[in-house]
C-alpha cells in the first residue's frame, strides 16, 4: 500500500470536517453586493382604555346570629316554683317563662300596708285637730269682738265719771286673755298643719316602699324581653336562683330573636380599610342550601365595629337579614361577596397593559406604553386604582379612548416611532 497517499487523504479528511467550525463570520458590507439581514420588528398588540363599571369585590365567610340574643336571669333570688318553656319553644315579648317562691316578699308587702294605713290615720287625726283649732279660732274671734265692744262702752263710761278706772281694766284686761288666747290657738293650728305635712311625707316614704317591694314582688315573674326561641334551659322547678352580678349568678334561659337575623363577617385590614356601612353584599353560599332563599331586601353593611381585635387584627362587620320565614337559624354560616369599591368614571385597560417599575427609594410605579394616532410611542406614569387578574383601573395618566401596548413593552422605547407595518399588524 501506497503509504504516504493515505497520510494524505487522512489530513484531507480531517481538514474538510474541522475548518467548516472554524471559520469566523465577517459582517457583510454595504455596497460590496451581499444583502445585510433586517432586524425583527416586534409585533405590536394594542388595546383601548374605556369607561366601564368595575367593582372591587372580596368573598368573606359570614356566620348568622339571632338580632338579640340574651342570657335569661332573675333580678332577685329565690327558688324556682315553676318553668313553663324549654329548648327550642318559641316565646313572645311578655310571655311568662319562669315563676320564683319568695314568701317573705308577700308578708312584707302586706307589713308596709298596715304601716301605711297607720301612717294615713295619723293624717286624718292630725287633720281634725287642726279643723278643731280653727273653730276655736271662729269662736275667740267673736268673743274678742264682744270684749272690745265692752271696752269702748266702759271707756266711754269711764270718761263721763259713771265707772270707776278700775272697771276699764277689768275689761282691757279681759280683751287681752282672749287675745292670747287666740294666739295660743293659732299657734296649735300651725302645729297641726307642721304635724300634718310631716304624717304626709312618711306616708310617701311608706308608700314608696310599699312600691319596691311590689317591684321586687313582680321580679317572681321573668318574663320574655323580646320574640325569640329558647336556645338553651339550665334549671328545674325548686332550683336555688341568684341575681346576675353575684358570684353565683344563674342564667335560667338563653333567649336568641330569629325573625331578623345579623350576618357576621370578619374582615382583614386590606379589606377593612375599604368597608363601611351601605356598602352591598350578596350571598354566595348558605351550608347545607343548594336553593339560596332570596332576601326581602337588597342587603348592605348595616355597621362595623370600628376597631380592629387585638389577636387577629380582624374588623367585625355586621349585615342585617330579614328571617320571618324562619327558614334560617343562628349559628348557619356560608360564604358573602361584598363590594367594597365601585368604578365607573375612570379609565380600564388590559392588566397586562401595566408596567411595574422599582424606584431608587423603594417605592412601586406603574406605567403604560401609550401610543398616539401618528404611531408614535409614549411612556406615561400612571396610578393605579384597582386591578385584579384581567383589568387595571387608572386614576390619573391616562385617557378615555387612549391607546395602549398590552404586551412585549420591553421592546418599545420611550417617543419609539412605529412603522407601518407594526401599525398594520396590530389588533386593537
């Protein structure tokens, strides 16, 4: 074999496979006659900003509560002599549920009314002495006249010489006993008429003691305060009852309204900052209703506490909900939708439409390639209302009927003119 002709076909070889990767690409020059390759240009889809309803909506899990709802307690204490509803009955403002056995009560409130028959006695006596004194008064009044007629004569008397000086003080001294006398007698008529106020102040006293004890009386009898069902009972004829306050206070009932009830929601402090009351609200799930019943009313935030819990930091809001039909219970809970926020005046773009940026301080920005009617690229700071996973909802920056880029904005550039072509092919 031909040796060195196969060296030389081997490095032939070797050569046609290995020079191809090493050759460098040189730029074409314009004008040496080789065509120079354009750049892609991006393609360009635009959207338009309108005026539209935009709602902010949030899904918060709500449970339902009676309107009012109570812990049934006695004012006073004493045994239990009868119970007349148990759990689940349902009770009317002012029936009776529950009778206590005071027997003092009866025999003090019987006490105050022989105090208080004596205390009217002691009136009338006082009464009588007065009427006795001003009779007495009518008659020294008379005689007093007689005694000083008297006088006149026996001065006159006295004068002419006919009488003696001491017969006109026999008679001056006469008038003046029955005027004393009549002093002496007004004096016990304002006695009387003291005696007679002081009988009739302690009557009021006893009279209002009286009327305690019949309130106290009437606190045997624990009625209802409102329309509501028994939701639980804890007590049983002849069980020892205390009044609320005390250490061992007993609660014999707990009373829950259930034609209106409260819808419960626990709102977090993004969402809260939004909520107040009149805001809507729908429900959207009821556990254990695939047939949602349709409420009597439009629903809305009745109130809100104002204040968020210390653990949770969580604001309660409450809606009001009409139940007379009674088809729903305390203790129901499912899923609201409030709506929290309402556009409508305001500009709406594709969310994608919206550039986010980091400023040198930290702060977030949001801008939008805005293109004009000549084509041309413009970048605007914008504020952003609202935006959830399909539109964004621009305060300031933007106009109604504006054009935006909604995709590929990193390939445009700030007052980028675009060409005809990109104009053609894009989709508005």
């Amino acid at each position: 074999m031909n040796t060195p002709r196969l060296t030389f076909l081997l490095l032939l070889v070797i050569a046609l496979v290995v020079l191809p990767g090493c050759q460098k690409s040189t730029p074409a020059v314009p004008g040496s006659g080789t065509p120079v390759a354009k750049p892609a240009q991006a393609p360009v889809q635009l959207a338009t900003a309108e005026q539209k309803l935009v709602e902010r909506q949030v899904r918060i899990p709500f449970t339902l509560e009676g309107f009012q709802q109570i812990d049934v307690t006695s004012r006073i204490d004493g045994h239990l002599r009868t119970v007349h509803f148990d759990i689940g009955d349902p009770v009317v403002a002012g029936d009776l549920l529950a009778e206590l056995h005071v027997p003092e009560l009866a025999v003090e409130i019987e006490r105050q009314e022989l105090v208080i028959e004596e205390a009217e006695r002691a009136i009338e006596s006082r009464h009588a002495e007065q009427q006795q004194a001003v009779a007495q008064i009518a008659e020294q009044e008379a005689l007093l006249e007689l005694r000083s007629r008297e006088l006149r004569r026996i001065r006159n008397l006295v004068e002419a010489g006919a009488l003696t000086k001491e017969k006109q003080d026999e008679a001056e001294f006469a008038v003046a006993a029955v005027e004393a006398a009549e002093v002496r007698i007004r004096a016990q008529i304002a006695t009387a008429g003291t005696r007679i106020r002081r009988a009739e102040a302690q009557l009021l006293i006893e009279e209002a003691e009286l009327q305690r004890r019949e309130v106290l009386a009437s606190y045997t009898r624990i009625e209802a305060p409102f329309d509501g069902h028994i939701t639980a009972r804890h007590v049983h004829p002849g069980s020892f009852v205390e009044p609320a306050g005390g250490e061992n206070s007993t609660a014999l009932y707990q009373l829950e309204s259930t034609k209106s009830l409260r819808m419960v929601m626990f709102l977090p402090l993004a969402d809260a900052s939004s909520l107040g009351t009149g805001q809507g609200l729908s429900i959207v799930s009821l556990e254990g209703m695939d047939d949602l019943p349709e409420p009597q009313q439009p629903l809305a935030i009745a109130r809100t506490s104002r204040a968020f819990q210390r653990g949770s930091r969580m604001m309660r809001a409450e809606a009001d909900l009409d139940n007379s039909d009674g088809l729903l219970k305390p203790g129901d809970y499912g899923v609201a939708e409030i709506v929290l926020e309402r556009f409508e005046e305001q500009p709406v773009i594709p969310v994608t439409a919206i550039v986010t940026r980091k400023a040198a301080d930290g702060t977030t920005g949001y801008s939008v390639m805005r293109v004009d009617t000549d084509g041309q690229v413009w970048r605007s700071d914008v504020e952003l209302l609202f935006q959830d996973t399909h539109v964004a909802v621009i305060g300031h920056g933007l106009e109604v009927g504006d054009q935006v880029i909604t995709s590929n904005q990193d390939q445009f550039s700030d007052q980028q003119q675009l060409t005809p072509t990109q104009r053609e092919s894009s989709y508005r």
